[in-house]
C-alpha cells in the first residue's frame, strides 16, 4: 500500500496490482479510496482457468470471471488479464475468453499472452479489449510496435 501511494505520488498514472490484490483484497479498497478507482489496475492472471498467483506458482481456486466482478464492484478502474498457458509463446491470443470477461465487466480489460501477430491485435480488438500487452512478438520481429498501434487504432495498441 505504502509502495503503491508513493509511486502514484511521485507521477504515476497508475499502479498494477496482481497477487497482493488478490491476497488482500481490503488493500484495493483502500488504494482505490485513497487514490481513486481510474489510477487502479488489477492484473488476473489464468493458468488452466484459474487465478495463478506469486509469479504464476501457485494457482487459486479462484476464476477470473469471479474476481474480475467483485473488484470491479471495489471500483477499480480496468483489469490486466494475462493468460499464463500462452504467455511468451505467440500461438494466437484467448480471443473467446477475453470476449467472457469483456462481457462480464464495464470496466476495461487490457489483455495479454500468446500475441504473434498482427492478426492477434485485431483480433484482440473485435474481442473487446481495452489495450493489448505485445511482447515477445516484439522482440522477435514479428511487426513493429508502430503496426500494433495502426492496427489497434489508438494509444493503448
């Protein structure tokens, strides 16, 4: 929490929050209280349908679905979802399951894991998402960061 306040106060737009907001979520009430709701990001992670936590180590018994609803209702303002069984490995993006969570919350979903293409951006876009985190699709080539904003079609591509 102190960490948090801190890098919001020094000029941080917003903090991601990913296993401590899980562990606690009373926290995220807090920050979202003290900070505001919009400068809130919590970060869902699924592996096999499940919320991982503690760098993907350990897994939940707990679903995204679940989890994005009650933090939404704790306002926070959009959720980094990242499904861990394609993270890394650019084998197409969970386009079906970015679509359940968009549907299931108002709140922005930004979404992340097996972008390796541009097709992936696109289709991560149809699906609803707010934002696509790109990375090894980066750093292996596979198109520009300048494509993925192009065909996004806004900052947040």
């Amino acid at each position: 929490m102190e960490r948090a306040c801190e890098l919001l106060g020094i000029g941080a737009t917003r903090v991601i929050l990913g296993t401590a907001a899980v562990k606690n979520p009373k926290m995220v009430e807090e920050l979202v209280e003290l900070a505001g709701g919009a400068r809130v990001v919590v970060a869902l992670d699924t592996k096999s349908g499940k919320v991982a936590i503690e760098g993907w180590r350990t897994q939940t018994e707990r679903t995204v679905l679940e989890l994005a609803k009650e933090f939404e209702r704790m306002g926070v303002g959009a959720l980094l979802f990242t499904n861990v069984d394609i993270e890394g490995k650019m084998v197409g993006i969970a386009a079906s399951e970015i679509r359940k969570l968009v549907s299931a919350v108002k709140i922005p979903v930004l979404a992340a894991g097996g972008v390796g293409s541009l097709d992936d951006v696109r289709v991560a876009k149809e699906a609803g998402a707010a934002g696509l985190v790109v990375g090894m699709a980066l750093y292996e080539g596979k198109f520009t960061l300048e494509q993925a904003m192009e065909v996004g079609g806004n900052e947040n591509w």
